[in-house]
C-alpha cells in the first residue's frame, strides 16, 4: 500500500479537549457527561469537553451562557499547575521523537520529523507512535495532522479531531483546501471573512480562482498575497525550534468575578487572600520571587482600576502578598462601591535562588516562608484543599 505521508514532513499536533481532558482524566464518574472547565458563575469558559460542545459551548463563551446550553454540565475550576506539568511531558515526548519542535501553546506544536523517518518509521507511524504515547502516559488524546506545509498541517489536525490523523499529501493539497470555506484559513478572523464573503468569495477555492491583482485591490497587498498563498498551500515549510515557556514569566497573577456585585470589605479582603495564595503557590512552583504587587479592582459599572506597590526585597511569600494587596485596596477609600472582580498578580519575576533575603534583628525563627512551603507539602501529597487559611473554610 502506497503511504500517502511520504513527503510530509511536517507534523500539527493538537491536545482533544486539552484543559477538560486533563481535569477529567482521573474522575471517571465524568466521562460520560458534559463537562466545562472555567471561572465562577459570571466567568467564561476555558474548555469544554465533546459532549458540551455537542450543545454550544464554546472556549471564551461567557459562563451563564454556556450554563444556559447546556444546564446539566458538570462546571469544574482550572487546575494550572496540573495543566503546565502534563503539557511540560507532552513536549518532552515530541522532543524525545525530534529536536525540531515548534510549540505553539501549552497544547499544540509542531514537529519537523524529516531527521526521525530513516530511525522510526513514516510521518504517520510515528504520528500514531506518539498518539499512543500520550493516550498511555498522560491519559488524554491528541490529533494530528501532517502536510508539507504549516497551514495545511495545521488546517489537517483540525480535520482530524476528535483523536484522529489525517493526512494531506502533495498532491492532493488543492482538493483538499478549495472546498473549505474561507474562514478555514489560518489568518483570517471574522472581520476579513465578512470583507471576502461581501466579495462573494466563500470557499478557499473562490480565493485561489480570484487573480492576485484583483485580490490585493480589494483586501490590501500583503493580505492578499498571502491569502492567495495560503488558498494554494503556499506557505512556510521550515519550523523555528520554540519553548512555549522557553522564557520565564514576567508575572504570575489570578483574578476573580464575584457570583453577586458586593461591597462588604471582609468579602473582598478574603478573595483577595485567597488570590494571593493561589499566585505565591504557583510562584514557588516555578521557582521565582517578585517584588511589585498590583491589585485590579472592576467596579459594577465595568470601571477598573489597578494600584501596584514595589517592596524592597522579592517575595513568593502568601501574607507578605495578601498584607500589600490588603494596604492597595484600603488605600482606595471606596465607599460602599460595589465590586465586581477582583485580581492579584506580582510583576517583575525573578528565579527565587538570587533573592537575598535580608535578616531583621528579633525576627521568628520560624517564617511565614517555612509556614508556606509547608503547606506547599501537603497540598502536594493530600490536593489542594488539604491546607488553607481558616477564614477561607467554607
């Protein structure tokens, strides 16, 4: 049988369902039913799993909305941290297979595998190589498409949802764009599909019939060049090797909708404790310290202001975080303002191991920092509900 990847270089693979699979993965009660991954009652949507998607739901989707289509989902909040660890072994996977990885997002890449046939195998077998290896160590499914070309690789992987491969050989690239409707193509937002449609081009083969000229005098010269590219397959063949998080974060942060608009300060106070916690945690996970605190507080009217505080040391530390974002808050003087969000995030990260802390005289042997990694312990070994501040209980 002939293979049909033979000259495909180029590999698109994208997680199913990233964030949903990976919530859902150790909660087999849920595989049977929708499920939605995001924010409180007025937050949006993150992910959804297939059988939401089944009713409407989308990512970005408002959440009363999104409980509106589908009332009977199961609603489950981010796990961050889970998600960084499992998209971390992903890539390392792929790394194993080809050093030329080009990571898009925690969830998708591409890999270049021209240097990995003549050791595994054809595109598609180490396509489904790496299918089975993910379904086996990480317990969620991917997709995968492979082209030639980045566009059509990527547009393939789309095609083979959910947990498939779909192949677009050379010579079968027209035939598979042309019928695709215009919006299929990797670049094009709404706003440019609307301009094509009012062209009365629909499809990517009405693109690719129409004469550039004709296409850079209604669209403008760069986007019509490229979209006549990308309508014949045109496009880059070569991948840039990239970390998603080759660079350290500038900043870790965490915000919060309130279910109800409140003015009640103690409300607010122990959201903002609770944000503080959830951002120093993933700060000590990722080994870094920060030494600017900003708060964001949204009003009910939509206004939003931010007030930041620059400490003169680095700190990952919880109370240090919360009693600066605590000061920033009473420093606004509301007057029973009423409240819709609000947000902690520290700026300027650096790696913790070059913040020199400085001793004061009669300070605790023990400090808040050891009380921290402490807690930090046992969340790891019993989960995240295992240790937390009182006035967060219930």
């Amino acid at each position: 049988m002939t293979d049909l990847s033979a000259g495909c270089h180029l590999l698109h693979i994208d997680m199913d369902a990233f964030y949903a699979s990976v919530m859902i993965r150790d909660r087999p009660d849920l595989v049977d039913i929708p499920v939605i991954v995001g924010g409180g009652h007025r937050g949006v949507v993150l992910s959804a799993n297939y059988l939401a998607r089944e009713h409407g739901v989308r990512s970005a989707m408002p959440m009363t909305r999104a409980r509106r289509a589908c009332p009977q989902a199961v609603v489950i909040s981010p796990d961050y941290d889970a998600f960084s660890t499992v998209s971390s072994s992903v890539m390392e996977t792929f790394r194993q297979v080809t050093p030329v990885v080009e990571a898009m997002s925690l969830d998708e890449a591409f890999l270049d595998v021209s240097g990995s046939i003549r050791r595994l195998g054809s595109p598609v077998t180490i396509a489904e190589m790496l299918r089975a290896r993910i379904h086996d160590e990480q317990r969620i499914t991917c997709s995968v498409g492979i082209a030639a070309s980045v566009s059509v690789a990527k547009l393939a992987s789309r095609r083979a949802k959910p947990d498939g491969v779909v192949v677009v050989p050379p010579h079968r690239v027209t035939s598979f764009l042309h019928p695709l409707d215009v919006v299929e193509l990797w670049g094009v937002g709404e706003k440019t599909a609307e301009m094509l449609q009012r062209l009365g081009l629909h499809t990517v083969g009405d693109v690719a019939n129409t004469p550039l000229r004709t296409l850079q005098r209604a669209v403008g010269a760069g986007l019509g060049s490229q979209l006549h590219d990308l309508a014949w397959g045109n496009d880059r063949r070569t991948l840039t090797p990239r970390r998603h998080t080759q660079e350290p974060d500038k900043s870790m942060g965490a915000d919060e909708t309130f279910a109800h608009d409140t003015d009640d300060r103690a409300v607010i106070l122990r959201e903002v404790l609770r944000l503080a916690a959830k951002v120093s945690g993933r700060m000590r996970s990722a080994r870094v310290a920060g030494r600017t605190i900003t708060l964001r507080v949204r009003f009910a009217d939509f206004t939003t202001i931010t007030r930041s505080k620059t400490l003169p040391e680095a700190t990952d530390v919880t109370q240090e975080i919360h009693r600066t974002a605590t000061r920033l808050f009473d420093s606004l003087g509301l007057q029973r303002a009423r409240v819709r969000l609000v947000g902690v995030r520290v700026e300027g990260l650096v790696p913790r191991h070059t913040v020199h802390r400085q001793l004061v005289l009669g300070e605790r042997e023990r400090s808040w920092a050891e009380a921290d990694r402490a807690v930090d312990r046992a969340t790891r070994r019993f989960g995240t509900a295992a240790v937390r501040p009182a006035s967060l209980i219930n």
